[in-house]
C-alpha cells in the first residue's frame, strides 16, 4: 500500500474534508445552542392496599391495581382531557425563542403523549409503584404539569371506584325493589288460587277423607237403622193383625186361655225340634192350639171394639206414626249425607291437579324467594361497599413524593450534540472523499498506467492548472465555507421564525415512523 499516495490525495482533496467537518460541526454546535432545555420532573405514587380487612367487610371493586391504572391513564390521555390541560397550565404559551402557539389540536394531543410518563412497576407480590413525569421547557411548567396530571389520577381513582360501587348499590337496590314486587305478585296469585279452591286443597286431604269415612260409616248405620224399623214395623203390623195388640200381653195380664195358648205354642215348637209335623202328637196340639185360638179371638173382639171407639187410645198408630217419622228423617239424613259425600269425592278428586299446580305456584313463589333475598344480601354488600369507598378506606392511590421543579435540565445533552455534530463533519467528509476518487477514473501516477495499457513510462508530468480554473476552484472553496459559516445562522432563523428545530425533527421522524 502506497501510503505516500494516498496521503497525497487526502491533502488534495482537504478542502472537501474540511468544508463537510465544519459543516458538520456548525450543525451540531447550532443544534446545541438553538435546542430548548427540557426539564423533567417526576412523582411517585403507591398503590394502598384495603384499611379494613377483607373478611370483615370487603368493597364490591374488584378492579385489579394495574388494570385500574390503565384505565386512569387512558382517561387521562383523552384528547378532550390533554387540550383542556394545555389550555389550564399554558403549556404552549409563547416563550422566547420558540412559537408552539400555531400548533394544531392533533400535534398538540400527540406531542403531549410523547412527553407525559406514566409507568407502573411492582407485582403481584409486591406493592405497586407509579411513577409519573413530564417534560417542559422550563422546571416550574414540568412540576406544575406532573402534579396536575398526579392530582388528574387520583380524582380518577375515586370517581371510578366511587362510580363503580354506586352502580353496583343501583343496580342491586332496583333488583331488590323489582323482585320484592314480584313476590307480591306471586303470594297474590297463590292466596287467589287458594281461595278459588278453598274445600279442594292438598292440606285439608286427610281431614276431608276422615269426613268421608265418617259420612260413609254414618250412611251404613242409617240404612242399618232403616232396616231395623222397616223390619219393627212389619212385625209391628203382622202383630197387630194376628193379635189385634200392638205388642205381646204381659204374662201378668193374660187370661188363663191366653196362657194355656202361649204354653201349648211353646209346647209344638219344642216339640217340632224333634217331631214332624205329620206327627200324631203335632196334630193334637195344632187342634187344641186352634180351638183355644178362636175362644181368645172371640174374648178380643169386645176389647178391640171398646179399644176403637176412643181413637186417642190408638197405641197401634202412634206407634206406626213414631217409625214412619223415624224413616223420613233417616231418608233426609242420607239425602245429606250422599250429598255431602258427592261433594267430597269432587273436592278429593279435584285435589290432585289443585296439588300440582299449588306445587308449581309456591316452587315459582320460593325461587323469587331465594332471588329477593340473595338481591338483599348483594344490597347489603353493596351498601358496605359503598360506604368503605365514600370514607377511602378500600384500595386508594396516595402520593409517595410529590414533583419539585428540577434543578437542572434532562436534556438536550449539549456536549454530546456538538460532539455527534463533529463526528457527523468528519464521517460525511471523509465518505465524500472516498466517493469522489472511486468515481474518478483519472490516471494519477505511473503505477495506474502500468496498470491499464500495460507499458512502463520513462517520465511523467503533473497536471497544471491554467489561471482560469484556479480561480474558479477558489471561488467554489470560497463560497462553501461561506455556507458553512452561515449554516449556524440559517439554523437560528428557521428555529426562530419558521418552526421551532424540535418540532421540525419530530415531525419528520413521525412521518418516517
């Protein structure tokens, strides 16, 4: 490698170099002077956790810390929010050197994002940090913007957990209203049910059925006794129209023939247990029982005619008269048994279908039940819930460290700017030199002859330039440094008077973004 040449052709091209280092230079030193001091300023917030334990009483927010801090932070980055906030602290006021105050409601929104810091750290296991900053112009706008944005937070918090439980005690306080309600509604169709169908309800079964048993056992009993006086007073008839008595005389009373008829009677049954009644002692006693017969007949006849001409004396009627007024009150009574009865088997047939359906009203009846009061223990909670967030005694943000103006700039690194500027200079001038003689073609020394047409020179001549092209290769030396030098000041203008340089390079880089 021919060092000596090439060293050669950096010094014939130094004015190049040099024109891109000082252009570089000039552009880096003029950002740094010309770029606004951003101040940061920085608070810290903590994530509390509830005051009061959960088993004693629990809030009904069950929003997660992070979750509910992205919600804020969303909230707070609303366009509405970030132009009313501009506006209230005059954060693109006129100031010196820079003019912000044509900026446009989007440029504004975007700018304030890129420069507000929202950032959360922390864990599950461990308590939840927020830290919120902005950068400003100045130091006292930087801490006035961070504690608005602070105090933006936590009347965010609050007004989401308060608006939170408040919904939630609403929509459980209308529930409770609402079902209570329908319990009404429910208890007033089974009481109108019940009413519709009093006699025919599955709880009045087993007494209505022993009100059968018992009408039925009394119904038997009736017709036993109407068959007992139906028979008595067959008997009483038969009596009376064999004997012309109503009831047997009393041994006391009878006359002997009366008495020597009831023996002989009593005599041929004993004997017909064990005779026939073609006996010849059977016929004997059957002729002296019917002469004896017709010799008390003839006795009776003067009796039952004395007997009939005082009707009063009539035991025989009055005696009829008491049965036959027995029978039809035993009629009557199995008139209104039987009806009772039908009116029994109706309800006891009727209660099955009344039990079904009495089943289906009170099951509808208890899950409204169960509903109201699961609505009434929510209420309750909610109401607890409620309370705890009105005294802040459930999960809150307080502040840790509240935001002071900073005492120094952030940025922009002034030092670290001129130096990018000058290494940016010599970078671009020595890439510009590199470019040039790879583009050149141009024979410059005999190995480069050699090289090409394959012939050793004996001598070579440098390249003179005429007058002419010294001077035109002066005057376009002359008039870049002239540019160089006034690079700085076109720099100053445009940030000056045009647009600040900062908006300029963020504009370009969202548009290359």
């Amino acid at each position: 490698m021919d060092i000596k040449f090439y060293l050669q052709l950096f010094l014939r091209r130094l004015p190049w170099f040099l024109l891109f280092l000082f252009m570089g230079t000039a552009a880096g030193v003029t950002l740094a002077a010309v770029l606004p001091p951003s101040y940061t300023a920085r608070s810290t917030l903590i994530v509390e956790s509830e005051q009061i334990p959960s088993d004693l009483a629990e809030s009904t927010v069950t929003t997660e810390a992070t979750e509910a801090l992205q919600i804020i932070q969303q909230r707070i980055l609303a366009r509405d929010e970030l132009i009313d906030l501009s506006n209230r602290l005059g954060v693109y006021q006129a100031g010196p050197g820079a003019d912000r105050s044509q900026m446009t409601a989007d440029e504004i929104v975007r700018d304030l994002r890129q420069r507000i810091d929202i950032d959360t750290g922390g864990g599950r296991n461990s308590a939840t940090i927020v830290t919120v900053s902005f950068s400003a112009p100045s130091a006292r706008l930087s801490s006035e913007v961070v504690n608005e944005l602070v105090t933006m937070i936590l009347q965010e918090n609050v007004a989401l957990r308060t608006s939170t439980t408040g919904q939630t005690l609403e929509f459980f306080s209308g529930e409770v209203e609402r079902l209570d309600e329908e319990l009404s509604q429910r208890g007033a169709e089974i009481l109108a049910f019940q009413e519709e169908n009093l006699n025919a309800l599955p709880d009045s079964l087993n007494f209505r059925r022993s009100q059968q048993s018992a009408a039925q056992e009394r119904l038997v009993q009736l017709e036993r006794d109407e068959a007992t006086l139906r028979d008595r007073r067959q008997r009483l008839v038969e009596l009376y129209e064999d004997t012309g008595r109503v009831a047997p005389a009393d041994p006391s009373q009878m006359s002997a023939e009366e008495r020597q008829l009831q023996g002989l009677r009593d005599e041929m049954a004993a004997a017909l247990a064990v005779l026939s009644p073609q006996h010849p002692r059977i016929r004997q006693m059957e002729s002296r029982i019917a002469a004896l017969e017709a010799r008390v007949s003839s006795a009776d006849e003067g009796t039952q005619t004395e007997e009939a001409v005082d009707p009063g004396l009539s035991a025989y009627q009055v005696q009829l008269a008491d049965i036959d007024g027995q029978l039809e009150f035993i009629d009557e009574q199995k008139d209104q048994i039987s009806a009772t009865l039908e009116a029994l088997r109706a309800s006891i047939e009727q209660t099955p279908a009344n039990a079904i359906r009495l089943q289906t009203l009170q099951r509808s009846y208890d899950a409204v039940q169960a509903r109201y009061n699961q609505a009434v223990q929510n209420r309750a909670r909610a109401e607890t819930g409620d309370t705890i967030e009105a005294l802040s005694k459930g999960q809150r943000i307080s502040v840790v460290e509240p935001a002071t103006p900073p005492a120094a700039p952030e940025s922009p690194d002034r030092p670290l700017i001129a130096a990018a500027g000058v290494g940016g200079g010599l970078a671009l001038g020595i890439g510009v030199i590199v470019l040039i003689e790879l583009l050149n073609g141009a024979i410059r020394r005999p190995a480069d002859l050699t090289a090409r047409l394959g012939i050793a020179p004996f001598g070579t001549l440098p390249y003179i330039r005429t007058a002419q092209e010294a001077r035109r290769r002066r005057a376009i030396i002359f008039g870049a440094f002239l540019v160089v030098l006034a690079l700085p000041g076109l720099l100053w203008w445009v940030h000056s008077t045009i647009a600040p340089l900062d908006l300029m390079l963020g504009r370009v880089i969202d548009r290359l973004t």
